[in-house]
C-alpha cells in the first residue's frame, strides 16, 4: 500500500479492567499491521505502558497530544487523559468506565472532523459507562446520535452477516417495537450496507419471524401474519429480493442462511446467538447505516479472564480489517456513483 493510502484507524479503549488492552496490544504487536493502516488509541501514554508492561510486550509507542502529531508506521497514543490511572482488572468499576467514554467521546470527535477515517471500539461494560452524562445501552445508540443515519447492528464475516430489527430491548417489549416502518428501514439499511460497504450488486435478504414458527399462521401470536409478512410483500413489490418470515429455530441449523446474502433477526438473541454459535472469534459488530464507519470485536470486556494474558485478538484484529475494507468500499462506490459511465448512443 502506498503512503498516501493509509487509513486513519482510531481505536478507543474500552473498559480498563477488561480485555480491551490486551487485544490491542497482541493486534499491533505484529508489526505488519501497520502496512495496511496507522493507528491511533485514544488513552494516554501512561495508561498504555502499564499495559505495556503487564503483559510484557514488545510494542512500542509513539505518545502525542494532539492529532497533527500522528505518525505513519508508528502505534500513535493520543493522550485524553494525563493523570495515573488505578487499574484492576476484571473488576466492575464506574471509574473504568468513566475513561472508556472518556476515550470514546475523543475518538467519536476525532471522527466525526475526519482526523481518523474509521473507528473501532474495544469492549465496553454497559453498567459502568451509565451516568448522568451518558446514558446510552452501548456504542450504537451512541454513535447513531453522534453521527445521524438509521444505525444497525450487523454481525459481520465474510460468509454470514446477520443484522437486527431491535437490539438492546427486553424480549418482552420487542413485539411492540416492530412496525412496519421499523422494517421497511432496517431493510434498506441492510440492502444499502451491502451494496455500498460489502459490494454485494443485488442482494438477498431473509428476515426472521417474530415469534416461534413464524407464528403458525396466528396460532403463536398474530404479529408474523399482521406486520412482517405485508410489509415484506410490499418490499418485494418494489423489486427487493427480501424473503420471509422464516422459522428461526430450524433457519440456521439447516444452512438455509447460506443461501442469503444476509439475515434480519426481530431480536438480538435470535440473531447473536447462531451467529456467535457458528463464527465465535472471527466475527464483527459493524454498526450499518452511519455516515462514518465503525466496527468492534463480536465479544464484551471478558472481565473473566482479563489482565491474565490469554485473551483471543482475533476478533479485534477482524474488526480492524474490516473496517478498512468498508472505509475502501464506501469510497469507491462513491467515486463510481459520481462518475457513471455514458451510455453509447444506439446504433441506427
């Protein structure tokens, strides 16, 4: 890759007692990662050699305080904070989590004025972050205010890519979330998302049913009958190729989603459970529909086994990767939708 095409790769933290550190650590550790991107934590130089030395790493930082600083082939450290920070790991802690939307709301700016091309989130704990100035139940509803746009969430991999119709909404409440209107747009930003950032030309799309069997034609539960199927109906009236509602149960298991595209789950465990199931380390939590890109490893903070040197990066290093491919997607779609080639005149 040439010099001029480096991608800005902002990456916050996440939380400090969790496993964040450590995947970005091993991520940059391999000194190739830095042919494809130029990174940049959003933490403080002190913080990270802590880390640094925990872990006994190799990497080596190149601290700055201001974004003009940032240097090519180098794992750039913005410092957000300069103060010494207590770490324990594993531990649940409204401190950690006051630095992990320290460091997210930087990285959000940074993005936001282009001083980074792409963002990727290391873990967060979706207690710890909660305050009087952030109340929000994770990064997508966050960056949806942030940025604009009909956030999704989309579990991505090359061979399976499930987005969301609700996300973080108590099962009990997840019928009434979903109308019709709610449909129509969470299909389109899938439909758009892979056009634009996965260059897919006519996708395929599945949506799950609502409720066990897809409702059984109304013997379990009327939704299925009155909102998803009329409203998938119309979609392929208007030329989409969007199927369902399918059976969940038995959806996954017997490869049917092989046959698609992507997959439109009513609720997040229906989606996260055989997508984390069938690719647990390799996948990516994009958030579709933005303006900007950004992507996030398929786990949480794994307070479980943090600070204890055996943490997986694989999935942090997948989300690193897939954001710049998005980023080079996005901006070659836009390059060929500004420029269409003329039609030839026809022949008489």
């Amino acid at each position: 890759m040439k010099k001029d095409e480096q991608i800005k790769v902002g990456i916050s933290i996440g939380d400090l007692n969790g496993i964040g550190s450590e995947i970005i650590l091993k991520t940059f550790e391999d000194s190739r990662m830095l042919e494809f991107c130029t990174p940049i934590i959003f933490a403080s130089i002190k913080t990270m050699s802590f880390f640094k030395k925990h872990f006994d790493s190799a990497i080596n930082f190149h601290g700055i305080n201001d974004l003009t600083q940032v240097i090519e082939g180098k794992v750039n450290v913005l410092n957000v904070w300069k103060e010494n920070v207590d770490i324990a790991f594993g531990v649940e802690d409204l401190k950690a989590g006051e630095y992990a939307i320290k460091s997210l709301e930087k990285a959000t700016e940074a993005l936001k004025n282009d001083a980074v091309d792409v963002l990727v989130t290391a873990p967060i704990n979706k207690l710890t972050i909660q305050s009087d100035n952030f109340k929000f139940p994770g990064h997508t509803n966050y960056l949806a205010k942030e940025l604009g746009g009909n956030s999704l969430m989309f579990m991505v991999t090359d061979k399976l890519k499930v987005g969301l119709l609700t996300d973080h909404v108590p099962v009990k409440d997840v019928p009434s979330h979903i109308t019709a209107k709610l449909i129509e747009e969470k299909v389109q930003t899938v439909y758009d998302s892979l056009v634009k950032d996965f260059r897919v030309n006519r996708p395929k799309i599945a949506v799950m049913g609502i409720n066990p069997h897809a409702g059984d034609n109304g013997v379990i539960g009327e939704e299925d009958d009155k909102i998803l199927k009329p409203t998938l109906l119309k979609l392929r009236e208007k030329g989409k190729l969007v199927y369902g509602p399918y059976s969940a149960d038995s959806f996954f298991g017997s490869k049917n989603y092989q046959n698609f595209d992507a997959i439109i789950a009513s609720y997040h465990d229906q989606g996260l459970i055989p997508f984390k199931t069938i690719t647990f380390g390799e996948g990516v939590n994009y958030t579709a529909g933005l303006n900007k890109v950004r992507t996030s490893p398929d786990h949480g903070t794994a307070f479980e086994i943090a600070g204890k040197g055996t943490a997986d990066e694989t999935s942090f290093k997948e989300a690193v990767f897939t954001a710049i491919q998005i980023f080079k997607n996005r901006k070659e779609y836009l390059e060929l939708s500004k420029n269409p080639l003329r039609k030839a005149p026809k022949k008489i």
